[in-house]
C-alpha cells in the first residue's frame, strides 16, 4: 500500500480506491440480495400455493403464475378445519405461558440474585443443569407424571408444561439482569423502610421492563410454536392447537396442500405481527446484549 | 425457539461482581429469608416439570418399564444401554445426527458471518436485509417442515422444478424423500435455512464490537481484506464462535420436529435420528425405558461435546493471549 501512495499520483489512488469500494458495496448487496431470496423465497411460495385456487390440480410450480388466486383456501381451511377453535387454544395458552413465566420467572430471578439463602448455590445449579438437558429427553417422564395427575387430553396439562420448561432459561437471563442493577438505588428504598415484594414489584420491574419483554416475547413464541408435547398428550380436536392442526391437516389432506399451507399462513400472521411490532427487542435487544459480552 | 432464546445469554455471561455482594455482607445466609417466598412458586412447578423428570427419566432407563398399574416394572439394571449399544438402528440414528452437525453448523456459521460482514457497514436497506434474512428463524418448525416437503416433492417439487425445467442440470427429477442420503439433504437444507439469520444477528453484533483501531492498524501495516479478515476480524470474534458453535452443536443433536414430519425417519428406518427413534420406542412400541436409555445416552452425549468445545476454546484463547 505504501508504495503504491508514493509511485501514483494522488489522484489515481482515490481514483483506484473508489473503484474498490464501488466493487465491494455492489459485492454486498449481491450477497445480501441471494440471501433475502433464498430466506423468503419459500415463504413467498407458501403465500402463492395458499391462494391458488384449486391448488390440488397443480402439476407444476409454473402453473402457480396462471389460475386463480384468491382466499378460498382461507376461508375453507377456517371452517372445515375448525382453526378457530385450535387459534384460540393456541392464544390462551401462549398468553397465559407468558403472563406465569414473566411472573414467576422474575420472582426467581429476584431472589437468586438479591439474597443469600441457604441451598441458593444447589437450587441455581439444577436450573443451569436442566437448561442443558434437550426437551423431549424428559417427554417420556413428563408423560407419566401427567397420566398421574390425570392431564393427559388437557389443556391445563399444556399449560403446565409449556411454564415450566420454559422458566429455566428466563430465570436464568433475568438473574443476570437483576444481578447488574446497582445495589445502592435498592438499599436506599429499604432504608426507607419498603419491604422486598415492593422492591421487586415497583423497582427492579420496572426497571427491567426490556428483558422482560425479552422474555415475554421468546415465551409467547416458545408457547405459540410448541408441537411435541401438544402432540404427545391431546387427542381430543377441540383441544388441539394450530401446529397440531397444521401437522394433522397435511396428513389428512395430503394432496390439497392450498388449504395446508393457508392454515400455515393464519398461524404464521401472529409471529410476524410480533416480529415486526417488537423489533427492537428482538434484533435490537439480543445485539446490544451481545455487545456487552 | 431454544436456541433463538438463547440469543440473549451470551450478554450475561460476562463478568460481574457477586450478586448483592454489599448486602451480603450484611444479611447472613438465613432460613427465614424473604427469598424462599420469591422463589418457591416458580421452583415448584420447575421442579415438578424439569427436575423430578429428569430423575424419573433415569430411573426408568434401568427398568423394563410397565405402563399398567397390575404389572410391576421390572429392573433391569443397564440392559436398555446395552441394547441400544446394539442396536444398528440406534447407531444409524447417531450417524444421521453427525452428518446433520457435520453439515449445518459450518454451513449456518459460513453464510451467517457472511452476510453479517455484509452487513456491518452502512448500506442502503441494511435493515430491511436484516429482517429479511432473519424471518426464517421465527417462523415455526412445523409450518417449515411441511413447506419443505413440498419443496422437496418428487412431483411438482420446486426444487426438482429448477433442477430440471430451469437449470437442466438433471434429466429427471431426484426421488429426494425415497433415500437416506438424499432425504438427509432435505433436511440438512431446511436446518441451515432455518438457523443462518440467528447466526448472523449473534456474529453481527460481535463484528460491531471489535474496534475500528484494530483494522486501520492493520491497516497500515498493509493488510489486504483477507488478511484482515484472518488476522483481526476472526480472532476478535472467537468468543462468539465459540458460543454459536456450542449452541449449533446442541440443536443439531436436538433435531425432531424436522426429520419428524419431512420423513418419519424413513424409508425402513434410515433417516431415524436418535429423538426421533427414542419417541417412536416410547410411543410407538411403548418401551419407555428404551427410549429414556437413548435420552440419556443422548444428554451425556451433548455434555461430552459442550465441556469438549469449551475446553478447546480456553485453549484457543490462552494460545491467542500467549
């Protein structure tokens, strides 16, 4: 490089590096450009099989770009599949994971971080422990422990399950964060004579409201998304929840795959609402973490 | 959506001063701590869910478990080890994992920090590219299993579609779901799909971490692009290359849902996959002690990786100090 400054004329160089430049964004965008393709491409194709009409007679993807398209499929898939019924099982529950992981999560977190107890050090190593352990290892116990307590075909036996997988990890993320909040604004509370539950609920709440979203939205995910348990214990179909009833419905309809894949969609619609409401959380949240490390 | 969860652990990992450390020194370790009250609701249910499993999962791998309340189980001390050790089936399974790892952790960590280096500079659209490459990986596994079946079809598949009518590159379409190998390429191709936007957010924020100083030394030492790359970008990332390839290696082993409803693990049991071959002993054939021997082995199996991995990286690290 230093040679090449004092052999050229000034202008040459920046001429050269302008170039380069011009050569390395067109680079970039040719990589990202490939990559957006590739990602959306078969979600595009998803939308345009679930709006084809009479999506059972395509021989070919080029018949896709002829025919029909309409929300046919949409409407026969809400009626004849009974979604609304597997989408409000699928909402309730994911609401009602979030809300107890939240609660219950920060409430450990809280007191992990926060005291000194005896067991703290045993009790804090099986959440690590158990955060390790993969989650259908524990579906054939999981399965007996909800015969015995006679959940099995239940909704409530979702519920439990779907909480308590998912309270290691949170606990885990929020301790860290509650961990990091100075000691001094809490003390000064306590002088003032709040007692720990006030602490909790009108000071490290509040002020950890953006890893608690954090959590709130990897929970309702977690919860929304959930296929193996769900598939493990209900048989009943109006208990069922929209993966479940994806999964069922490309078994029974195997060639229709238009009404399939316009169910798909209606499950997909809330995670994008999500994604795009939230963004910052998600992409913002997990790279200014990131950054710390 | 484990491993999209897991995105935000590694911010806390790094280190800090003992939790309350100040009242610590003040309030003694106490059985009448507030904490219990705190910490009792969420550790009940945890513990119900998590932890008394894991202990019964163990338990029921040295038994001939009996699901009927009038016959007793019967232990059978490591029989279900020693069966799945000599189980061809079970060996397969762990064979079909390994190549799963072998090809989707390289293959999401490479496009991953490619279009993170992509992205690290300004850029027209730079986050619309962003949120574009990441949708896959918050879209649900089922949905994409299902699609990619269809991709994949025989008839009427898109990808036999552009591999014939498009590119020619075949005269026929490939029978992709009726073999082992290349129903393994099906899968192994909705796994990478499905993970390169949670590589590329992680490996984006630590390439937006390694100071600019770093490369206009570099620099001036004159230092080309690849030099760069090699010299400064890849050692100032290695913590995160360690995190991204821990955490891959763990969902590769955690592969289900995929191999599930793409394949079944078939045809004849050839793309079993050992979560997929232990649900089907517990659910199918009812043999649950079968199938908690192979979650264990399994688990033992990840641990063994990740203390291997970790090990490895300290190396990498203190060689990199030294």
């Amino acid at each position: 490089m230093t040679t090449r400054h004092r052999t050229r004329p000034h202008t040459t160089v920046r001429a050269s590096q302008r170039r380069r430049r011009r050569w390395l964004t067109a680079g970039r965008y040719l990589v990202l450009s490939l990559a957006s393709l590739v990602s959306l491409g078969p979600l595009v194709y998803l939308l345009l099989v679930s709006s084809r009409e009479n999506a059972y007679s395509l021989t070919s993807p080029a018949d896709l770009l002829t025919g029909r398209h309409s929300l046919a499929n949409y409407r026969q898939a809400w009626i004849a599949g009974d979604l609304a019924q597997s989408f409000l099982n699928s909402i309730v529950l994911a609401v009602g994971t979030t809300g107890l992981v939240v609660l219950l999560g920060s409430m450990m977190a809280y007191g992990f971080a926060r005291f000194r107890f005896p067991g703290r050090g045993l009790l804090f190593a099986l959440i690590v422990v158990e955060l390790m352990v993969p989650s259908i290892m524990l579906i054939i116990p999981q399965f007996i422990l909800a015969r015995d307590l006679h959940l099995l075909d239940s909704r409530w036996g979702l519920l439990l399950v779907y909480v308590g997988t998912n309270l290691a990890f949170n606990t885990f993320l929020l301790r860290g964060f509650f961990a990091g909040v100075p000691v001094e604004l809490e003390e000064s509370m306590r002088i003032d004579g709040a007692g720990p539950w006030r602490r909790y609920w009108q000071l490290m709440l509040p002020l950890a409201k953006p890893a608690l979203a954090t959590c709130a939205i990897f929970s309702f995910l977690g919860a929304w998304d959930e296929y193996v348990w769900t598939m493990t214990i209900i048989s009943s179909p109006d208990k069922r929840t929209l993966p479940l009833t994806i999964a069922l419905f490309s078994g029974a309809h195997q060639t229709n795959w238009g009404l399939t894949f316009a169910a798909s969609a209606i499950a997909l619609i809330p995670v994008l609402v999500v994604f795009f409401c939230c963004q910052r959380q998600f992409v913002g949240g997990i790279t200014a973490g990131a950054l710390k490390s | 959506m484990t491993l999209t969860a897991t995105t935000v652990t590694a911010p806390t990992a790094r280190p800090r001063p003992p939790a309350g450390s100040r009242r610590a020194g003040r309030s003694r370790p106490s059985w009448r701590s507030p904490a219990y009250l705190f910490i009792l609701p969420g550790f009940a249910v945890f513990s119900l869910v998590m932890v008394y499993p894991t202990v019964q999962a163990f338990l029921m791998s040295l038994q001939d478990f009996s699901l009927v309340a009038t016959k007793p189980s019967q232990w059978i001390g490591l029989t279900n080890y020693l069966d799945a050790l000599s189980d061809p089936v079970f060996w397969r399974a762990l064979a079909n994992s390994g190549v799963y790892m072998v090809v989707t952790v390289p293959g999401q960590m490479v496009l991953g920090l490619a279009c993170a280096i992509a992205l690290k500079n300004r850029l027209k659209g730079r986050s619309a590219f962003r949120i574009m490459v990441y949708i896959p990986v918050i879209t649900s596994w089922v949905v994409v299993s299902i699609l990619f079946k269809f991709l994949f079809q025989t008839e009427g598949g898109l990808v036999n579609f552009i591999l014939t009518d498009v590119t020619h590159l075949g005269d026929s379409g490939v029978d992709w779901f009726n073999g082992r190998w290349t129903a393994l390429v099906a899968i192994c191709a909705l796994g990478v799909w499905k993970g390169v936007g949670w590589t590329m957010i992680i490996f984006l924020a630590a390439l937006q971490s390694v100071p600019d100083q770093l490369y206009e030394a570099a620099q001036v030492d004159g230092a080309g692009g690849l030099a760069q790359f090699w010299h400064v970008t890849l050692p100032s990332i290695r913590r995160t290359l360690l995190f991204i390839t821990i955490m891959l290696v763990i969902g590769a082993f955690n592969v289900f849902i995929s191999v599930s409803l793409m394949t079944g693990g078939g045809p004849a049991n050839q793309t079993q996959v050992p979560l997929t071959y232990l649900y089907r002993q517990a659910f199918n054939f009812l043999d649950f002690g079968y199938g908690s021997a192979i979650a264990f082995m399994l688990t033992a199996l990840i641990a063994l990786f990740s203390a291997v991995q970790f090990r490895l990286g300290d190396k990498a690290a203190e060689e990199a100090i030294a």
